[in-house]
C-alpha cells in the first residue's frame, strides 16, 4: 500500500443551526468528502475561496451575509466557476428558486432534507458536475483545435444562413476570400457560385449525402487562390460547411503536372504529354470517322552543334525551333484546333493534327516546317542553319494504335533523313524493313571494321586552268554481303553516333598511307586528302595517328591532306585547334569541306586560315542556272582570292557549271563529269602518268 493518501474532496457547508450543519456534515462525508462546516456565510467564503473545494452547501437564511450573497461571491469567482453549489432552503417558494438559480446555485434542497436520500442526491450532483466540467476541457480543447486549423467552418442551416462559425474570418493566417464580406451566406463563395453552393446545402441536408465545390478567385494581393468547399450533413439537419484553401495543394499539383508533361527547356507538352495526346485524338478520330497524322520531326546534324558549342548554344537552338514550330503551326490552329506540337526528345517534335483530309494537311504543314528552316537562327553572332527531316504516319491508315503509327512515322523519318536535306517522307509499308537494316547496321559495320571489309575510292580534282590532275579524295566505300553498297553518308553517321568513328578514322588514314605509298613506289606523288570527322578532332588524336600510319608507311604526311567541316572551326574550341595545329605541324594540309552549308559565320576563317575550301555541291548544281547559287559561288571565290585559298568546286556534273566556274577564276573542280570515284587501280589506268606531274607542278607553283 501506498504511504501516501490522496486528500479527500473538500466539502464546505454553511449552515446557522448546529444540528442541520451537522447532518449536513455527516451526509457529506458519506460520500467521502472531507467535511468543513461553517455558522455563518463569511467564514465558509474565505474557505471556499482558498481550498480547492469539490461542493458548497448553503443554507439560504443566515445572520449576516446570507445564502445568496454568498453564492453570488463564489460564482464571481473563475476558478469556481464549475463547482456545484447547493442552496439548503426552507422556503418553498418559486420566487426564492429563482433567486438561487440567479445567483448561480446547481441544485437546491429544500428543507426538511431526507437525511437518507441526501448522500445519494449529493453524489449525482457531484458526478454531474463532474461530466460538466469533462465537458468544459472538451470545448477548449475542441476550440483550440478549431481555431489551430486554417480551414474555415460553418453549421448553416438547410436554407443557407449561417447559424454558427468558430472561426469564420478569424483567423489572421487565412485571410477571407476576396468576396467575403459580412457575417452571411455570402461568404460561403464567391457571388457566381453563390447559388451552386446554396443548393448543395439543400441537397445536403435532404439526402445527407457529401458535396464539393471548388472555386479560384483573386485574392487582395491580386494572387490567384484556389478554395475546396465540402458540405456534410449534421445531425439535427444542418449543414456543416468546411472551406479549405487549397492554393498551396493546388499550385504543387500544377507544378507536378508541369514537371510530368512539359519539357522544361522548350515549354512544349513532352513525349509522355504527347502519347496521351495521341491517344486521346485517336479515339476521337475513330468516333468521328476522322484521321490523325503523326509528323516526325528531327533536326539534321544538330548533334554537331551540340558537340562543337556546346549544350548552351544547343539549347538556344532548341529553344529557338521550338518557338518557330509554334509560330508555324499557329495559322493551322486558327483553322483547326486539333494540332499540337511536342518535343519527343533531343531533337525530335512531333507535331499531331486530327482532321478529315489529315494526310493532305499534314504535307502542308509539313512543307512549311521545312520553310521555316530556310531561314538560319541566329544566336550570339552565329547563324546556324538546320534542316529538319520530316517522316509522316497516319492513324487509321499506318497503325491502330500510338506506338505503331509512331514508329512509322520515325521510319519515315529516317528514310527522309538518307535522302537530300529538308526532305519530308510518307510512311509507305517498305521502309519498316528498311528500318530494321539500319539498326543492324551498326553491329556490321563494327565486324567491317574489325575484318577489313572496308576500301578506299579515290575521286580525282582538276585544276581547272590545264584540267590536270591536282590530287584526289579518298572516300570510304563499305559494300555489305548483304544490304550491298552503302552510303558513306549513312555509315559515317552510325559510326560517329556508336564512336566507331575513331576506328574507322584511323582505317582510313592507315590505308591512304598505305596507297601513298604504292603510288610513290610507282615513282608518283598524288597528294590525298581523307575526310575526317568532327568526333575525331574531338576525341581522337588524328595527328598522332596519321604520324604513326605515315611512319610505317614510310610517307611524308606533306602529301596528305585533311578535310573537315566548316561546323567544327565556327566554335573557337581549344580541342579543335590544337588538333588542327599538329596536324599542320605535321605538314598537312587543311581542307574546308562543303564550304557554305553548314554555320555561315566567317570570322573563323581568319582565326583559323584553310589552305583550301571547297564550295559544296549544293552551290554548284544551278551556279549557271540560280542567280542566287551564283552569288554566293562568286562570294566565296571571292573569299578564298582575298585569304590566298584554293577554291575547288565540288559536284561539278555539267559542262556549264564546269566553264562558268573556270570563267570566274575557280582554281579546282572535282565531279562525276570529270570523273566519278575510281578504284586505286582505274585510277592508276586513266590518271596516274598525268598526276604525278601535276602533283608534282603543284608544288612548285605554291613553293
Ligand atoms: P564529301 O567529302 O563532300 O565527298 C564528296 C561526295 O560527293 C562524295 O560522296 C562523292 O562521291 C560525291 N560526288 C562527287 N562528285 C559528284 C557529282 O558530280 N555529283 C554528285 N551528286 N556527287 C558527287 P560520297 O562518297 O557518297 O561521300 C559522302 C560523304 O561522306 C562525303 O562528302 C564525306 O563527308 C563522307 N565521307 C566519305 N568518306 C569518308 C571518310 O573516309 N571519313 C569520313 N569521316 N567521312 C567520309
Ligand atoms: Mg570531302
Ligand atoms: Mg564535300
């Protein structure tokens, strides 16, 4: 047993007869209380007022202060406020029970008091008090709780009035809504909603079933805030009506929408936005008897800009597209709200359209896509021009469902990619097991590599004012078992993707060498140039290599020269540039390939002078035919006159481009009218004799 003893509960009892008192004392201490008896009013206050009392009893008539006054006093009193005091009356009277219960009194007893029944009605008395005072905690805690929460509560009743809030416009945390105004039902939404929110009151408290309702507004700071109002029966019939502001919830879920579906460089819905997208005008095209084209579209060689400026320059390219797409896209849109465009990933969009004549309207926009392309994006003092490559699919026609349609439309793409530049193609069912070719390809040309099974052609240039034999370009030939011969234009790009590039860079240089040196055993000197790509300069070392493969060929890499793409010099990029520079060092000579198609910037020709450039195929198809085609072929003769270059055009196929290019002062020409690619040995049959003194001129010239 415990040493300690809780006190008993203090009853205090005030009575002016001895004999009541003490039977008053006796009931009480029968129910375990600890009874203090008093003779008179004043003396029971000052203890009730200093113990911690669980009951007082009263007698109502006593000399000096009474009953009442003395209740009253206690009732005053806070900290006493749920203590149960009994008034012990003679009179019967209802005036005087109204007294007692207008002072404050609980319960009163009237005498004479049935001494048997007193401990028992003082007990229930207690255990009321008691719960009342549970009660009491419950409300504060309930009230803190209520006011702890920002949400604002209303019970109104079934006709909308508000009967009682706790909290509503209380709370400095949740300011009321922009419409709140008085204490009504107005401010249980905003006036446009007012009446929705007043039937689902009603609703509510007919069939007790929950509602919502969820509104934005302006809030006093102009910010948009979004509410959540619920509506719930109350026992009785009331409605209780909780609004929660939901801003916060909201901007997150939007925000999160955002992030899931949009592509954070280009503002466009992202692939997964675009599949849904897709999904959703497929099903609508089938209930209406419609279309839906697929337009796949991927910029050609933006992996170039990437690798030589860099991901920022990249990005504003990307940014810039995009822009241009929706630009594009808009006068569609005012004709037909079923078009959207996505970025897919890197360098892809797809652009969806839903519409009746999808297939004719999706070439038009198409077309336009491509001339949109035309023009090149400038950003930071650079022009870049990127053509894309267009692939088209259509649902029902090409697939019943997204990713089949989807990757058709791709195989389109890839199909318009091997064919000239700003190419669009249709879907047709042939180019599916194209398709898979290409993907096979990569794991082939790896086993060529390794086996071999490449070779050289090499293609003759003339210099155009004795048409003799001034060099040639060796080009890589991959003739497959099976898919036959296929384009270097093809292959390079799987093998610059795969980074088989270095390989097949050092095969070529290891094989010209090697051609070089059969030639000169011959007695002739036929300086080659080898194409070597970007991803060579920028991660191999195609100096080092060439030093190698020439020394153990036993060659002077002065007969050999590199020619590269006017992309990689445009970005002051110290890679390149020491790559170049040992290269030089080397003796080699440098050569800018398909000179003005690619980043029209000129600056880098002054920070990095060529020995050569050769103006692209591109240029010289019309020069004699496209005054536009014969400004820029004068430009760069002009150029390449100011800085002491060899100009050579490239693709020369007529004799009219041959005499209006030789007419112009062009030094060198290369081209299927002269000669197509040869073998070593055709070469050596027509050519060889000639070459040697040409080569050999050559350098006397420029010495
Ligand atoms: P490129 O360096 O501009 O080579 C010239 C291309 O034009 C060659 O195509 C050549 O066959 C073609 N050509 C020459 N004369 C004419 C003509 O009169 N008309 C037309 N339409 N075309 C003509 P090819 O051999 O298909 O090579 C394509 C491209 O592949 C080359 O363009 C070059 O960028 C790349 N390439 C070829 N061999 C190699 C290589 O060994 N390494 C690297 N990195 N790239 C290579
Ligand atoms: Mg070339
Ligand atoms: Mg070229």
């Amino acid at each position: 047993m415990s040493g300690q003893t809780r006190a008993a509960p203090i009853a205090i009892i005030a009575d002016d007869e001895d004999l009541g008192r003490l039977l008053l004392v006796e009931s009480t201490a029968e129910c375990g209380l600890e009874a203090l008896g008093f003779d008179n009013g004043t003396a029971a206050l000052d203890a009730a007022l200093t113990r911690d009392v669980a009951i007082v009893l009263l007698d109502v008539d006593m000399p000096g202060m009474d009953g009442f006054s003395v209740c009253r006093r206690l009732r005053a009193e806070s900290r006493l406020a749920t203590v149960p005091i009994v008034m012990v009356t003679g009179h019967e009277d209802s005036a005087a029970i109204s007294r007692a219960f207008e002072a404050g009194a609980t319960d009163f007893i009237s005498k004479p008091v049935n001494w048997a029944l007193l401990p028992r009605r003082l007990e229930y008395i207690l255990r009321n008090a008691a719960a009342a005072r549970a009660l009491t905690e419950r409300m504060v805690q309930v009230r803190t709780l209520v006011e702890a929460i920002p949400d604002t509560l209303w019970v109104v009743a079934p006709d909308g009035r508000i009967q009682w809030s706790p909290n509503a416009g209380a709370s400095a945390e949740s300011a009321p809504p922009a419409h709140a105004g008085d204490d009504h039902e107005a401010m249980l939404a905003p006036p446009e909603r007012l009446p929705e929110a007043l039937a689902a009151i009603r609703q509510t408290a007919n069939d007790g079933v929950q509602r919502k309702l969820e509104y934005r507004e302006s809030g006093q700071s102009g910010s948009r805030r979004s509410f959540e109002v619920r509506f719930s029966r109350r026992e009785g019939g009331d409605v209780v009506v909780v609004r929660q502001d939901t801003s916060e919830r909201t901007a997150a879920a939007e925000h999160i929408e955002r992030l899931a579906y949009f592509d954070s460089l280009t503002g466009l819905p992202n692939r997964q936005r675009c599949i849904e997208t897709a999904e959703r005008m497929f099903a609508e095209a089938a209930e209406s008897q419609e279309s839906v084209a697929v337009i796949y579209l991927d910029l050609n060689s933006f992996k170039r800009v990437n690798d030589t400026f860099g991901h920022s320059v990249g990005d504003a390219v990307l940014r810039t597209v995009a822009g241009n797409l929706t630009r594009a896209l808009e006068s569609f849109k005012a004709a037909n709200e079923h078009v959207t465009v996505a970025r897919f990933g890197g360098d892809e969009f797809v652009i969806l359209l839903r519409h009746r004549t999808a297939r004719s309207l999706a070439i038009e926009i198409a077309a336009t896509c491509c001339a949109v392309f035309k023009n090149p994006i400038v950003y930071e003092g650079l022009e870049f021009y990127s053509a894309p490559s267009i692939g088209l699919a259509i649902y029902p026609d090409d697939g019943d469902d997204v990713a089949t349609v989807l990757k058709h439309a791709d195989t389109a793409m890839y199909q318009a990619k091997t064919g000239a530049t700003a190419s669009v193609a249709v879907y047709t069912a042939a180019m599916s097991s194209r398709l898979r070719d290409w993907l096979d390809l990569e794991a082939r040309l790896r086993r060529a590599v390794q086996e071999d099974l490449l070779h050289l052609q090499f293609q003759p240039k003339f210099r155009l004012h004795d048409n003799r034999v001034a060099g040639v370009e060796a080009l890589l030939r991959w003739s497959d078992a099976e898919h036959g011969d296929i384009s270097p234009n093809r292959f390079v790009e799987i093998a610059e993707d795969s980074g088989l590039i270095i390989d097949l860079g050092s095969w070529v240089a290891r094989a010209a060498c090697r051609q070089l040196r059969k030639w000169l055993d011959r007695g002739c000197a036929v300086p080659i140039a080898i194409n070597v790509s970007g991803k060579e300069l920028l991660h191999g070392d195609p100096a080092r290599v060439l030093e190698t493969e020439a020394a153990a060929a036993g060659v002077p890499p002065s007969l050999i020269e590199i020619e590269i793409t006017e992309s990689l010099l445009v970005k002051d990029s110290t890679v390149v540039r020491n790559a170049l520079e040992k290269l030089r060092q080397l003796g080699c000579r440098i050569a800018l390939d398909d000179f003005g198609t690619g980043y029209s910037s000129l600056a880098y020709i002054t920070r990095f002078p060529p020995d050569r450039i050769k103006i692209d195929k591109a240029f010289v198809h019309n020069v004699d035919r496209s005054a536009s085609d014969a400004a820029i072929a004068n430009a760069i003769l002009s150029l390449g006159a100011s800085l002491d270059l060899i100009v050579t055009a490239e693709g020369i196929e007529r004799s009219g481009q041959l005499e209006w290019l030789r007419a112009r002062g062009c030094h060198e020409a290369q081209g299927f009218l002269l000669s197509r690619p040869l073998s070593a040995r055709d070469f050596e049959q027509r050519f060889l004799r000639e070459s040697e003194s040409a080569a050999h001129s050559e350098r006397q010239g420029r010495a």
